[in-house]
C-alpha cells in the first residue's frame, strides 16, 4: 500500500479549506526536523533548571513533549495552525475575553481533518489544542507560520503574536520538494538554540523585555514564568510573592504587556484581513472588567458562571478569589468598604491560605500608598488625566458584595 503523502498540491488545497474554517494560517513541519532538537534541549535545562514553578504537567510530560511522534503511531508530520484574537487592555488578558478557544479551535482542526482523511485513506490525525503535550511553537516555526520573538512569542506576518497555535499530527510524510509551502526567508526558518538566537524579527527592539512589569525575561526569548502574572494568576496556586503582587495591578487573568508593546501588534490593516468568521466567537455574556468585590466574594454557582465556555474555567474559584485580593491592592484606596471586605476574609479561618495571605497584603498595600498619597488638591488642579484612570476604577463597586454560596 502507498504511504499517505502530504504533496505540495494537497498542502495548497488544505490551506485553502483551512481559510474557509477560521484557520488563516497553515504550514507543515516534519517530526524529524534535525531543527527541533534545539527546542528539545532547551526544555529539558527549562525543567532541571526548576523554572517550571508549580506546572508539574511539564516534567510528567517532557518527553512527550520532546518526541510527539510518541502521541500517534506511526506519526511523520504536524500540520501548524494559528487563529488570530482581539480584545480590550483589562484585567483579563485578550485571548480569555472569547468562548474558549480549546473548543473552538479543536472543532475547526476536526473538521480539517476529516477534510484531509477523506482524500488520503488510511491516513490517521489527532488534534492538538494547547491540551496535548506538543511543541506547538517551534512546530510553528518550522513549517513557516512565523519567527519567535523576544517575548518568546511566534511573531506571524501580517497578524503579529495575538494568535493561538492549533497542531493536527498525521501519519503523512511531507513530500520533499514542495517549494510554495510557507518558509521565512530562501531557505527555511532556523531554529537554533536561545542562546545563539539573532532575533532578526525584533531587530534592535527590547520593548517587551523593557516593559514587563515584573521582569521576568531574563534573557531575550527566555520567560522566567515564576515571576510572570500569567503563571502568577493562571497556573499557581500559591500565596503570590508580596514583591510581585505590588507589581501584579488590577490583572485577575493573564497579562498582555509584552504583547501591546510589540511593534508587530500595531499594524492598523490587521483587522481588516481577518474575515469576520475566522475571529473567536464571544463567550456567553461576561462583562470583561469585572466587578472585583463579587469576586472576592464568588460562590461556587457564581465562579461557574462567570468561568463557562471561556479559557478562564483552568482557574479555580479559590484562586480567582486570591487573584481578586491582589488587585484591591491597586484600585479605590479611599473606599473603606474594600478594607472591610479584605479584613472579613483575611480574618476567615475556613479560607485558603493563598486567598488570607493576599487579603493580608492588599490592606497593607492601601493603607501604605495611602500613607504616601499628598494631601488632595482641588479637581483640576493637578494635572492629572483623570480619563487614564478610568478603567481601573470601573472595576470595582463598593455596594456589589455577594453573599458566599458555599
């Protein structure tokens, strides 16, 4: 029997039904690309090096992660997707403000590859969304779809970093000479190690690095994720470090900083070449800057519904309710309702301990930037562009506390 062959005919038509899904980008990467050991080796140091924090996920699947062939008999490529995301700057990063993006995007891969069994019998596909322990970035860069930039992101021409990374593995081998399949540059985009990377997308450019609010680039294209918000109010549990939470802000969800700041993000034709299917379909109404007394107070009914059909259901309500905390440490200093909803749950015995602790630090946050605040002078009188504040004081309601449910 002849083996499946990804040919470069069939690669142009996939791309095209991959259009037609919402899948604007496509590109094959083989799973013997001597290109993928440098990814290899550097999240083998990344796990020994402990930098991996409480995502245990990452040493228990490391070496899925390093040979995804593993996760399909039989495997020879991956098909690389990426899906562009808006939204608005906020307290939850732009990608969470959409139905969930796992759902959406393994839906559309699914219909991909049944597209694509259909016209190779005998050829197997597993879906891959983020779920899956495969090297969706390095896959990305290979097969063509961008370059990794300095915040560690891949950077996809004409639709910047703001993109989610779907991976379809197949048992089909990609055909040698396919020379109009998706490259960077006359022969391929490199992917050397971290250390030995130019960078040539970001130029001279370190404004991500620059602007991080918690420093947690040690080096271009390295992410130190126990210093980052993302990992501080996604993937830990724990009490969050006092020195990162005064850093943290009004943020309950992710952060975007490293990404607004990229040149490649703020190209105004970006929206207008995304067809209007393709973008993420809204989640069920949510208002996106959430009251955040309700959700130091959410029960477990409210914090399902606030969570549903939306990448945010990965945090657990207790940790919602820390991440909360926190951010009352930034927002209203003068509104002493806030002081005595944090004084209520830090005095809880039955609470978490993450959740007291940042309960603990955000009264001893108000009370010292209060402490620092000059006396008032009269509205108008100082300068200040009240409107810059805006966005954070919608945050919060000093009258909009829930009763618990649990």
């Amino acid at each position: 029997m002849t083996e499946p062959a990804l040919t470069e005919e069939l690669v142009n038509r996939l791309r095209e039904q991959a259009d037609s899904l919402g899948l604007l980008r496509l590109g094959v990467a083989r799973l013997d690309d001597p290109r993928l050991r440098p990814a290899r080796e550097a999240l083998t140091r990344f796990v020994a090096d402990g930098r991996a924090g409480e995502m245990t996920f990452l040493e228990r699947t490391l070496d899925l992660r390093c040979h995804p062939e593993q996760l399909l008999p039989d495997a020879r490529s991956a098909i690389v997707v990426a899906v562009p995301y808006r939204g608005d700057p906020g307290p939850i990063a732009r990608y969470a403000q959409w139905h969930d993006y796992h759902t959406v995007m393994h839906h559309r891969l699914a219909s991909l590859a049944r597209w694509l069994t259909a016209r190779r019998p005998g050829l197997d596909a597993l879906v891959c969304v983020d779920t899956k322990p495969v090297p969706e970035r390095a896959l990305a860069e290979i097969a063509g779809l961008g370059r990794i930039g300095k915040n560690g992101c891949v950077l996809v021409p004409g639709l910047g970093s703001y993109v989610l990374l779907g991976v379809l593995l197949t048992t089909a081998a990609l055909e040698q000479a396919a020379p109009s399949l998706p490259r960077v540059g006359p022969s391929g985009p490199t992917l050397p190690s971290p250390s030995e990377r130019s960078f040539a997308v970001c130029g001279s450019c370190t404004a991500c690095l620059d602007a991080c609010p918690t420093q947690a680039f040690p080096a271009p294209g390295e992410l130190d994720p126990r210093r980052c918000i993302s990992y501080l109010t996604i993937e830990s549990r724990a009490a969050v470090p006092e020195a990162l939470a005064s850093l943290v802000g009004p943020r309950i969800a992710g952060c975007d900083v490293c990404q607004e700041v990229c040149p490649h993000n703020h190209s105004p034709e970006r929206e207008a070449r995304v067809p209007v299917a393709a973008w993420l379909p809204p989640p069920p109404p949510r208002d996106r800057r959430p009251d955040l007394l309700r959700l130091l107070h959410v029960g477990n009914n409210q914090h399902r519904g606030f969570v549903r059909h939306t990448p945010l259901n990965r945090i657990p309500r207790r940790t919602l309710r820390r991440n909360a905390a926190v951010a009352l440490a930034h927002v209203q200093l003068d509104n002493r309702n806030i002081d005595a909803a944090l004084e209520q749950v830090a005095a809880d015995q039955h609470a978490d301990e993450a959740l007291r602790a940042a309960a603990r630090f955000s009264l001893r946050h108000r009370q010292a930037q209060r402490d620092a605040v000059p006396p008032a002078v009269p509205a108008g009188q100082d300068g200040i562009d009240r409107r810059a504040h805006a966005g954070v004081e919608m945050l919060v309601s000093a009258n909009a506390v829930e009763p618990r449910d649990d």
